[in-house]
C-alpha cells in the first residue's frame, strides 16, 4: 500500500494526538537528526563546491529560517534564502503593520 502525501499528513496528525505532546517532540528531533544527516552528507560529498557548504540558521532579528551557502575559510555567506534584503523589507512591514490603526 502507497502513503499519499495526504494520508501520510494524517497518519503523523493521528500518531500525534495518540502519543500527545511527547510523541510529538520524539518526532520532531527524530526529523531533525534525519536532516542533520542529509546536511552532513551533501557537504562531505561537496556538493555546493569544495570549499563550501550548506548550513541552516535563524535571523536573529525575524526568527525566521535561513539556508545559506557558506565559504568554509571565510564564512563568506555566498548564497541565502530568504535574501537578506527580504528578511529586512519583511521587518519593515511587520514594524509598520503595528503602527497602522485600522478602524
């Protein structure tokens, strides 16, 4: 039997509820020891170069997730999404969006 991408959505939504808040943590460090090692493997095998390597972040000013691109030497961030010039312009807005007063 094939698990669409639907089921498989509501076969975790039940396994969640059923083994509650601790399931749910057990879940989520298990998904991120698997992402560690899919990380890990794409930068043994240089795959964004041999002198670079793909690494996860969170911008300090939004929290938002970053991925970067990064020169192992320098720690230049050669590639980010989202790009910096976003992350700004979206905390601009948010920082506006509080000053506006909709009636």
């Amino acid at each position: 039997m094939t698990i669409g991408p639907l089921s498989a959505a509501q076969a975790l939504s039940r396994a969640e509820q059923q083994n509650g808040p601790e399931g749910a943590a057990l879940e989520q460090a298990a998904k991120n020891r698997e992402l560690a090692r899919a990380v890990r493997a794409l930068n043994e095998n240089a795959v964004f170069g041999p002198g670079s390597e793909l690494q996860f972040a969170v911008d300090r000013e939004t929290g938002r997730g970053l991925i970067r691109i990064v020169d192992r030497v320098t720690n230049e961030v050669l590639r980010q999404i989202p790009p910096e010039e976003l992350l700004r312009l979206a905390a601009e807005l948010e920082q506006l969006s509080g000053h506006l007063h909709i009636v």
